[in-house]
C-alpha cells in the first residue's frame, strides 16, 4: 500500500508538470515513498489547517511544489484534483512554489535554505508554546524536507547551529541526498561530510535507504523519540520511477516528456492511458487521515478546555492580542535617540503582550532591544540570534506564521543586506515581523563606510507589504509602533544611534499619513521634506533662512510608503512651492514627491559623527548655502 500510494503522488507529480509543461518532477519523484510513510506520522486535520497543535511540515526546497500539492491534495485538504491540473497557472491554489494562501502550506518557500530556518523557527515557537500552555496542548513535531541545494546555503548552518544549541527534540529535517542538483552531480561543488557536520552541530543523524520502507519507518520512529534534533540523510534517487531518467540531472526542473511518462506508469502497474489517476484504495487510505485528524483534534479541545483559568486567558491573549493594555511612554520635549525611545517602547509592549518576543544578531545593547527582566528563550522573551541575520529573520518568519507570538528583530541597519532574502518572504507573505535597524546612516560616524547606510532606506522602501518607519523623534516612535501593531505586514524601523531633538505637534497631517507639515509659513518658497535626523536639521536651516527672507515649510515623512498613497489633495496641501528631500541616504524614490533631492549617493566616510555630517552636507550652513543656490538660480 505504501509503495501504491508513493506511486500514485510519483505520477501525480509527472503529470501536473506534464500538463503545465512546467515544474521539477525530480526532487517530488525521489522523495514520493518518504512523504508516503510519513503521511502514516504527520499528526494534522486536513479539515482545520489551523489547528494549533498540529506537527509542522515545511518543504524546504519549494521546487518540489507539486509533491506538497499532491500529497496536501490526496490528505484532504481543500486542493481539489482540478487545482493540481490547474498546476502554475495565474491565480491558481497550486502556483509555482508554495504560498501560504493555500491551505496546508505552512510558510512560502523557494529561496533555498530559507524553509530549514523556518523549521528551525516553528520548533522553536513550539518550544515556547509549550512552557508557555503546557506539554499537554502544545507537543507536535516540525518535519522539514531539504535537499543538496538547502544544505549548500549559508543560512542552513546558522539555523542548525541554533537548533543544536537549543536541543530542539521536536525538529526533524529529511535531507533528500540525491546528490543532482541543476548542473549536475553535486560533488563538482559539494562533498562535505554532512554527517559529520551534523552531529558536529549537536544533531542525532540518521542514515537511510530513502527507497526502503523499513528504514524510513524506523527512522521516522527513532527520530521521534530522539533527545535531540535529528537529520535523516535520506539516500534517494532524482526522478525515482522515470525509468532512464531517474538518477540525471535533467529530470529536475524540466517535464519527463508524455512517451516517458507513460511507460513509466506501465512499468509500475499504472494505466498508461490515463492521467491524474488515484487508485480507489489509496483515496480510502487518505481519507482515514481527515477522519483521524478530526478525532485528535477534538480530543485537543477536550484538553484546552481542562486546562486552568489563567492558561485559558494566556491562550486567548496569544492568540488575540489586545494593544490597548500598553502604556506608551510620553517622549514629548524629549531629546533623545530614536533607538533609545524605540527600547523603551519595545519594553512597554513586551510587558503588556505575552506573545511579543524576539531579539538581536547580538548587538541587542546597540540596538537597546533588550527586553528588562524579562529572562531569555525558552524560558522567557530575549532570543539571543547570534551572529546569523538571515537565520534570525526566517526563524522570526516561523515565529510570526506559527499563530501565537508576534516577533522583532534587530540588526545594525547596515547588516539588513544580511537578512534581506528572508525580510522579503515575510513581506510577500504579509506577516507582522517587526524589524529594529538602529544606526541608520552616516550618524554612525568612526565605523566608516563599511557601517554607514546609504541605499538600504531605498531598497526597504521599494519592498512591496511593508512599511519603512524612519521616525525623527520619540512621539513619531510611538505613534508609529501603534500604526505597526494594527499592521497585517512587516514594519520597518529605522532609528538613529544619535540623540534627536524633540520636534513640536503637527500642523497639518500626521504619522499615519507618512508625512505631515510640521512648520508653516505664509507664502513659502519652499517646502523642505526630510526624516528622521534630518527633520530638525530642517526646521533650524528654515529658522536660519527666514533671516534672509527666504521662507520654507517643513514636512516630517516618517513612512515614505504611507504619504505616496496620500490622494492629490493630501499631498498638495503639505507640499508648497519648490519641494526639497533633504535625507542622509540615497535619493531615489524621493524624486517621485520632490522637486530637488539633498541626499548622499555615494559610500561614507569615516570620521566623527558630527564632521561627516559637515563633509555630506548636512549642516545648517551647507544646507541653506544650498537653498539659496537654488534662490539665485545656480
Ligand atoms: C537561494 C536560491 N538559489 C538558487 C535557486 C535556484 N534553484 C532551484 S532548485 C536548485 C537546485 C537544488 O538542488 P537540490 O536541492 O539538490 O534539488 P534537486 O535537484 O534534488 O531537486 C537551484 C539552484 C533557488 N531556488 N534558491
């Protein structure tokens, strides 16, 4: 039965690709009989995707896509046979690699080794979890299929290294080791001893025959009970069943061709002539699983309603945060550096929300994201990441996906180029992930270039589903934050390691509008627009230039993203006369609101704080000599 059903997915697959004449029948092929026995294991009710104590299945190299179709579509959940023949189609359930809009696909995947650290991540939620709620409502596992391409990328050593660390029993990584990737075997670029590896990173590691049904199964059993996490080098053949081309190269991303396909079906007792074909009994056997998923559900119900009053509302709060319960600090007239008014609000929220936790790629006393007395994972809510950016957000990623905590991370701005790959898949997947990038430009001063942000701001801008907040002091913090929580998408925090002049009320607008007047005047010539540590420096230029009779407005856009959605009228009533961006970073996206751009497009400089502000430009004097250049026609 195991083998019928591994064969069922096998051609399944061959004919979805076929059909969409697109797709990777390899990887899918090979790994057909494993996800066949573990369909036997998955703990899940195909009928509620959402059940919070289901185990997590994650399909590290999304390229498999139409095994995790198939196999989600043969289990029950809602993915009907005509989905899996609408295969990458436009605005079909099934596209190309697994979105989290269908049902059962836990976290995109496709950027490979990303989906090892969103493992990593659901295990280490579950972890939480259970301290949190207890071992009786909170004891699944996280399975994780990877492939060569997985284990390559950099992130699947930063995210195992944390999950030996934290000896995360409930994580079980299925290492598909066929050794093919797209250009051929993979020893022309790869040939470390992955078991060693492993276990050098505190890994139970099991070795299996990924063909042989014996061994998947008891490895499937020792892994479950191990003490630790555990890596079954599964040893597979690419394109398993597709006859001469099992074991090559070019089975994994191209279509096995119509003749191949359905002599392959012959050879393993398959109807040639049909397609999409689901033997009766195998449908039974995939049926049991709804019907089981639905009992053990119900018997989890049973036991959340046993549990303890105060469990019961920690539950309800996790799952259903109420933010009116955070005492705000009151930054107004206060100097200070945006990271330091973004810690304590960090803290505020920490102490008023159970499920708000995360942390820092070790430089939580920088980026003051330490959260006070509030004890360290799993315990309590200070991940210490390390130095592994791009693990710490995809592990974040799991952590915002897994439905009870709402996660921040924090990095120098400058290192956000090491995270970037994974902050994009929590924008396309529209999470709340909350990022703190202190240090945020020329400010950071004797670091030198290799510190300073330059064109990071613009980058972040132009991600789709997201907000970048560059805020110019503790009020616009605040006000910030609160537009972040109510959020369904990353928010992006920009903060200035330099203290920042308190600024007054708005006069017109406000930070939920991006950008809003801050200082108006009668007939003004220009209207200088800046963010974060350039929005005082504007309101003492336009002081200064007053003298002179030149007379400017000046705009906050603490969210470049929220003011360009502003309507016409918004944008002309804040906007008077010449419009000059004035930010110390690349100018760009502000051409598309200004007239003229005061920005830095070059590397920075290393020096004190102060003088390379002066060398950029971004002085009183340098900044007005400027203005009235433009008055004078230069
Ligand atoms: C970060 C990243 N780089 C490159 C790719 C393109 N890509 C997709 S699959 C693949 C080869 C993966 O090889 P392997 O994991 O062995 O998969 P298999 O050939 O067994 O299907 C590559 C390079 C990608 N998806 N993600």
């Amino acid at each position: 039965m195991l083998q019928k059903q591994a064969n069922t997915i096998r051609f399944l697959c061959a004919d979805m690709i076929q059909k969409a004449n697109s797709g990777h029948p390899g990887a899918p092929m090979g790994l057909a009989d494993i996800i066949s026995v573990l369909s036997m294991y998955l703990i899940h009710n195909p009928k509620n995707p959402t059940w919070l104590n289901r185990d997590r299945l994650v399909f590290s190299g999304g390229h498999a896509s139409a095994l995790v179709y198939s196999f989600l579509h043969l289990s029950g959940y809602d993915i009907s046979l005509d989905d899996l023949k609408n295969f990458r189609q436009l605005h079909s359930k099934t596209p190309g690699h697994p979105e989290i809009f269908t049902p059962g696909v836990e976290i995109a995947t496709g950027p490979l080794g990303q989906g090892i650290a969103n493992a990593v991540g659901f295990a280490m939620a579950a972890k939480k979890a259970s301290l949190l709620l207890g071992e009786d409502i909170i004891n699944h596992k996280v399975y994780c299929f990877c492939g060569d391409g997985d284990l390559q990328e950099g992130i699947s050593y930063e995210a195992c290294s944390l999950a030996g660390l934290h000896k995360l029993d409930n994580l079980i990584i299925i290492y598909d080791s066929n050794n093919i990737s797209i250009e051929g075997d993979v020893s022309i670029a790869f040939d470390e001893n992955i078991k060693e590896r492993f276990k050098a990173q505190n890994f139970e590691v099991l070795q299996i025959n990924g063909h042989d049904f014996e061994q998947i199964d008891l490895a499937f059993k020792t892994a479950k009970e191990s003490k630790k996490p555990c890596l079954i080098i599964a040893h597979t053949k690419i394109a398993k069943g597709a006859l001469e081309l099992e074991g090559s190269h070019h089975s994994h991303g191209a279509p096995l061709g119509e003749e191949l396909i359905k002599k392959a079906k012959e050879a393993l007792g398959f109807n040639p002539q049909k397609t999409f074909e689901i033997p009766d009994d195998v449908r039974v056997r995939f049926e049991a699983v709804v019907e089981l998923g639905d009992l053990l559900q119900a018997k989890w119900e049973q036991k959340v309603k046993n549990l303890s009053e105060d469990k019961k509302a920690l539950l309800k709060e996790l799952l259903e945060p109420d933010f009116s319960k955070i005492n705000f600090p009151d930054f107004k007239g206060k100097d200070l550096a945006t990271r330091d008014s973004n810690g304590m609000i960090l803290n505020e929220i920490a102490k008023a929300v159970p499920g708000f936790l995360g942390g820092s790629a070790d430089l939580a006393p920088s980026n003051k994201t330490e959260l006070k007395d509030m004890g360290d994972f799993p315990y309590g809510k200070n991940i210490h990441f390390g130095i592994r950016e791009h693990a710490m957000v995809a592990i974040n990623n799991a952590f915002a996906r897994y439905g009870l905590f709402l996660p921040f991370s924090a990095t120098f701005f400058i290192f956000s180029e090491y995270l970037k790959p994974a902050a994009r898949m929590a924008a396309l997947m529209k999470i709340k992930h909350f990022f703190i990038f202190t240090h945020d430009s020329i400010g950071v001063g004797e670091d030198g270039p290799t510190h300073q942000p330059i064109e990071q701001l613009s980058t972040f801008r132009a991600m789709p589903n997201s907000l970048t907040f560059r805020v110019g002091d503790g009020v616009e913090n605040v006000k910030a934050w609160q537009i972040a929580l109510k959020t369904n998408m990353p928010s992006i925090f920009v903060l200035s390691r330099q203290k920042l002049n308190a600024l007054s009320d708005p006069i017109f607008g406000d930070v939920e509008n991006g950008a809003y007047l801050l200082k108006e005047e009668a007939n003004a010539k220009f209207t200088l627009l800046a963010s974060g540590s350039e929005v005082s420096l504007c309101l003492k230029t336009a002081i200064k230039l007053k003298e002179k009779n030149i007379i400017c407005n000046v705009v906050s856009m603490p969210c470049y993203e929220l003011f360009i959605k502003q309507d016409e009228a918004y944008k002309k009533r804040i906007l008077q006369g010449k419009v000059i961006g004035v930010e110390a970073a690349n100018s760009n996206e502000l051409y598309r609101v200004c007239d003229k751009v005061y920005g830095i497009d070059s590397f920075g400089e290393s020096g004190k704080d102060k003088d390379v502000f002066e060398f950029f430009g971004f002085s009183e004097e340098r900044l007005s000599s400027y203005i009235i250049s433009l008055c004078n026609g230069d």
